[in-house]
C-alpha cells in the first residue's frame, strides 16, 4: 500500500511538471493519502472557478486509479505558504493574508503576525492593513496603510478572510 502511494506521488509530480502551469493555473500542492485520496490544490492570480478545478481533474485524473479519490480544490481559507514556496506568493496579489514574522523585543527574538491585502512583491512583501473604517465620520486614519515585511523576517503566510470592518 505504502509502495503504491509513493509510486503515485511520483507519478503526479512528474505530469503535474508537464502540465502546469496552464492557463495561469498553477499546482500549489497535492498530496496522496492513506485512505486512497489525492488532494490538489489549484491557484491563479484572480482566484480558482470550478471550470478550473475540472480542467485541473481531467487533466490529472487520467492518471489516478480507479480506486482512489481525487479532489482539486482553491487554497482556502488557513492556506500555509512556507519559506520554500514563496515563489508563489504573486498568485495571491489581493488576496487577504496573515504574515508570521520575526522581530526583536527587549533583546529577544518572537514571532508577531499582521493581516491585509497582500498588494505589492518585490525584496519584501507589502499589504494594504485591515484597519477599522469609521463610517460616519472619515478620518485620516481610515486611509488604506501600507505595510513592508523583508522576506528574511517572514516564517510563514497563511490566507485568511476579510474582516467585517473592511
């Protein structure tokens, strides 16, 4: 059984690198599980339709046997994108995220997080901050804020929702 997952991963791995991208559709991860499932998930600048999510299955579910699974899917909300796949975070330009990132406090090291539209990717990553809108009165502080994290600093970036404030 083991055997036949690893044969599997492979094999996906192999044709999802022939495939893809296609469209602007990129494979941002997949898994084989135990319980005979494989699990895709899809991502372009704009977001995932489910016209995509079907080209995606037909494409790779050629390549699937019979008796397992398989699900293509968006990332979702709680998304996980780590150091060794930054390369894809331009596919969620205006998207909302949550950035983990180191900083120093009194003299030690800790991990603080702040969410917005990821907006701009360059030597760092820039978001447009959620900030609370007041909606009688407008003040300087309801303008949008732009906030710039070094890639250096960041240890992960996890998609996320829009706060009922936006």
């Amino acid at each position: 059984m083991e055997e036949n997952r690893k044969n599997l991963t492979e094999i996906i791995k192999e044709k999802s690198s022939e495939i893809f991208p296609l469209k602007d559709i990129h494979i941002v991860s997949f898994s084989v599980t135990a319980r005979k499932a494989v699990v895709i998930t899809i991502m372009k600048k704009g977001g995932i339709s489910i016209e995509d999510c079907k080209l995606v299955s037909s494409l790779i579910g050629q390549y699937i046997p019979d008796d397992y699974d398989l699900q293509v899917q968006s990332p979702g909300i709680g998304f996980e994108i780590r150091k060794d796949s930054f390369n894809l975070l331009e596919l969620f330009l205006q998207t909302p995220i949550k950035i983990f990132y180191k900083d120093f406090s009194n003299g030690k090291e800790v991990v603080n997080e702040i969410e917005g539209i990821l907006t701009f990717i360059d030597k760092a990553v820039y978001l447009k901050k959620f900030e609370k809108k007041d909606k009688i009165k407008k003040t300087k502080k309801d303008e949008e804020t732009i906030i710039s994290i070094e890639f250096e600093k960041i240890v992960k970036v996890k998609t996320t929702f829009y706060p009922e404030e936006i």
